[in-house]
C-alpha cells in the first residue's frame, strides 16, 4: 500500500477519516496511531520491532534527561559545591544523550550501511591478497528508517538543549515518529512542529479536507502524468548505459531529474494534502528549486527539513566544537576576513555533505554527490565577493534578465551533471555515462528514431511535456506569492467542482498506468 494506490486513496484514507470524525475527540489520536501502525504493517511487517525500540527508548531517555535536572539539589551546597554538583549533573546528562543517540543511530548504520562498510574493507583485504575478514551482511529495513530516526535524533538533542520539555505521553512521541503520510518520504518533522497538533484531536472541517484533497490530487498529478511516465526511460537508460551515447545521457540526466522532482515533490504534497484533511500542519519540503541561482540556493528551497536539520545537528555542532573554533581563529588570522571565514566554515559543512551524501544511500556515487556539492558551494562562498566586484567593474548588472537566465542555466547544468551520478547504479556507471557525453556525442539520434525505443512514445512525451509546464507555470504563479488554491476557493462552486473534475479527469487521462507503464516506486522511499 503505497500514497498512490487505489487501496489507500479509496479505502484506507477514507477509513481512517471516518473513524476518526466518529471517534471521541481525546481519542483521536488512537486512530491515527492505529492507522499510522497498521500502515507500516503493511509495508514492512515485522520490522516494526525496529519502530517500537525507536519510540520507547526515546520516550525514557527523554524522560531521564529531563528527570536528571529536575533531581539537582543545591539547596544549602556551598557556591564550590552547586559547581561541582552542576558539572556532574552535565557529565550525566552528555552521557544519557550519547547512549540516545547511540541507540537510534547504531541501528540505522547497522541496518543500512554495516552491507556496504563489510564489503569495501574486504574488497580493501583482497586487494593485499588477504581472504575476507568479515561477512556479507544484509538487513531487510523497515520503510523510513531514515526518515524517524533523524526525527527521533532531533527530539533527544531538542530535550537536551532545552528546547523542549521532555513529553511523558508516549502515544504523542509514537504518533510524531509514525504518523502514516510522513512515514514514507517525510518530511522530517521536528517536535514542536507536530507533535502537539497530531494529538488535539480537532474535528474534520470542510475547508480543511477540501484543501488536503486538493493537494493529494496535485501530487497525484506530479506523480502519475511525470514522474511515473518517465519511469521506463529511467530505468532503461541508466540500466544499459554502454549502448548509448552522450546525447541520450543528457536526455536522462535531465528527465530523470524531473522525474525526481515530480516523485518526491508530489509525494510530499500528498503528504501535506493528508495532514491538511485532520487540520495538522506539515512543513513544506520544496519551494520552486528550480528557478535557484546557485547551489545554495537549489539547497535552501530543495528538501528543505533535511537542509535544516543537518545545519541544526551537523553545521552548528561541529562548528561549536573547540578544535574547529581554534582552526577557524587561526584561518581568519593567516588568510584575512572573508577566505579564513570561508576556510573556516569548511569542517563543519564536510560534515554536512559527507551525511547528506550517505543518508542518501550506500555507494560511493553517493558519497560523491555529498562531496560535488561540498565543493561547489565551498567554491561559491569563496568567490561570491569576487565575482560581485568583477560584475560591478564590468557594469554588469546582476539583476539583469539575460544575467538571472545565465545564473539559471548554470544551476541546471551543475544539478543534472549531480542527478546523473546520484541515480547511477555505481560511481563507475557514472564516470562512464558523464565520459560518453564527450566521447559519444552523436546527433543522428536526434532524427533516426533511438529516443523512441527507450520506452516512451511520441504521446508520452507530449502528456510529460504538457505535465511539465503545468509544474512550471504554478511554479511561476507561487514564486510571485500568489496562492492557487485560495484563488479557486474564492470561485464559486460550479467554477470551483468544474475545476476539480478537470483535474481529475486530466490525471485520469494522462496518468501513466496500467499495461505498457513500469509506475516508479515512491524513489525518497528508498533512502
């Protein structure tokens, strides 16, 4: 059962909406932690073991942190003693903090990444002729481990720092860790952006669950007409890149990054459309990243909750650590304000790609993704001063249409060239596939009818060519501030219920199912 199946669209949704309208309101969070349960079940069955450990361990480490200063007595403790009491009191705290997150992090990496290390440190033994050392390992991994567990990371760091009281309700701490629209792709909520919310308990109101309904059916839209259609082409393309060129490589690396966008961003909008329906707010992970102007920028409005929560429980760590602090004391010594500033940031944004490249996934085109847009943007920070002053030395002006189509071009370029790699089977693929775009580049594909036999028709290029500039012309409207869906809402009802059968009709249509069609898998779930 997957966001996009008839099962879940026409059963469980609505299922799930009928009970919970029908239960008592201080009740209703059962329902959805039921519906959030069985909806893992579902997917991954007994691994639920894995959830559970996640949610109790979290609930009692929270409780424990929380009940550690609670029970600091300085009272009658001389000022040497509430020192001495106070610095034990943090030594305990760090401590309980360390095992929390040992216990959610230590079963991430051994179920998703101990595969992958065991297989490079013996390929790393035969290559000095020495036999494996240790053995092929594989876990089956229950659906959103990487998505709960940096929730539940940030819940522990969150209680540590204070930001938070630690919560005694664990059905509130099960249903933020599960909550089914989140569970497969995320967003990466943080406590105090749901928590509260996803057990008031607030009643089904009409404009609630038409807005959530007309998210769901844009999602649907992204999904079914683009991203699914372009499915086949994908995985034919990347799956036997040595009989095509440099030509057909760039037409893959660019649909295929459509593609992404429409199968993540769609799924997100489902995700947010559900959590609309029961009046909770989830946060946007996507705001128009393609009309970006650099590789910062892409990031900021790109998988906006994993941005934010690496720069929150990577950046800001790291950079507050003493050996970093002292490096960066000593670069804006030796090489002047703004190089020793930059040069400075470096270890703590190496810890945020290197993370972000392997929470990906467990291969080093991964691993090269995270370290392509390290350098790119440790690059950009360093010579933005510079090409600011070029630019004013020059008279160009930045904000110049042909200049903002230029910066806009650039960023295309440098995302496709990383889509390419992130979504080749193997970083030697990818090396293969970006050498073929210089080595192989024949234009006769263009005419002699190779871009139909890679699995879609002329009609499907024109249904994912229309769906296209659907996304891009809402993404306009949005980029200018301007809501849709509050523009429909002031129609009256036969415009408005005239707009929503079109819709409806058009996904219905265009969308690619059935015989012929390999439908993408939901691709965020997968990491």
């Amino acid at each position: 059962m997957t966001y996009t199946s008839i099962l879940y669209l026409f059963i469980f949704l609505p299922g799930v909406m009928l009970l919970y309208q029908l239960a008592p309101g201080r009740h209703r969070y059962k329902v959805l932690l039921a519906a959030s349960w069985l909806f893992f079940l579902s997917l991954s069955g007994k691994l639920i073991v894995y959830l559970l450990i996640s949610t109790v361990s979290i609930h009692h480490i929270g409780l424990w942190l929380s009940s550690c200063k609670k029970d600091l007595n300085l009272t009658g403790a001389s000022a040497e003693e509430k020192k001495s009491l106070k610095a034990a009191c943090a030594v305990k705290r760090r401590r309980i903090l360390w095992l929390g997150l040992g216990i959610q992090l230590g079963m991430l990496v051994v179920l998703k990444y101990s595969g992958f290390f065991s297989d490079n440190v013996n390929h790393l033994l035969k290559a000095v002729s020495y036999p494996n050392l240790l053995p092929a390992m594989k876990f089956a991994l229950p659906i959103g481990i990487s998505f709960y567990t940096l929730q539940a990371v940030s819940y522990l760091a969150d209680v540590y720092y204070e930001k938070i009281p630690a919560d005694d309700h664990l059905g509130r701490l099960a249903l933020y860790l599960t909550f089914f629209p989140i569970l497969m792709e995320g967003p990466i909520c943080r406590y105090s952006q749901t928590a509260n919310a996803l057990t008031e308990g607030k009643p089904l109101e009409y404009k609630n669950v038409t807005y959530g309904f007309q998210r769901i059916l844009w999602g649907l839209f992204k999904k079914l007409i683009i991203a699914d259609r372009l499915n086949l082409l994908v995985e034919t393309v990347f799956g036997s890149y040595k009989q095509y060129g440099g030509i057909v490589v760039i037409l893959s690396a660019i649909l295929y990054t459509f593609q992404l966008y429409a199968d993540f961003s769609g799924c997100i909008d489902m995700t947010i459309g559900t959590g609309e329906i029961f009046g909770i707010t989830i946060p946007e992970n996507f705001r128009q990243p393609f009309f970006s102007k650099s590789p910062s920028e892409f990031w900021r409005r790109w998988h906006i909750t994993l941005g934010t929560w690496l720069k929150d429980y990577v950046f800001y760590p790291i950079s507050l650590t003493a050996p970093v602090k002292k490096f960066g004391k000593n670069s804006r010594a030796k090489l002047g304000k703004h190089v020793g500033q930059v040069v400075a940031s470096a270890p703590a944004l190496f810890g945020v790609w290197i993370c972000n490249g392997f929470w990906h996934g467990t291969g080093w085109h991964y691993l090269f993704f995270g370290m392509y847009y390290f350098i790119l943007i440790l690059l950009e920070n360093l010579t933005e001063p510079y090409v600011i002053k070029a630019a004013e030395g020059l008279k160009i002006n930045r904000n110049n249409v042909l200049y903002r189509i230029f910066q806009s071009v650039k960023l295309l370029i440098i995302v496709f060239i990383g889509e390419l790699f992130f979504r080749a089977e193997t970083m030697t693929a990818g090396l293969s596939m970006f050498r073929s775009i210089f080595t192989d580049f024949d234009t006769k594909v263009l005419t002699n009818g190779t871009l139909l036999q890679l699995g879609l028709s002329f009609a499907d290029y024109t249904a994912v060519f229309l769906g296209f500039l659907a996304v891009l012309a809402v993404g306009i409207i949005h980029e200018r501030g301007i809501s849709i869906r509050d523009k429909i809402s002031g129609y009256k009802i036969p415009v408005r219920w005239t707009l929503y059968y079109g819709a409806i009709l058009l996904v219905i249509v265009l969308g690619a199912y059935g015989d012929g069609y390999l439908p993408a898998k939901l691709i965020y779930a997968g990491f």
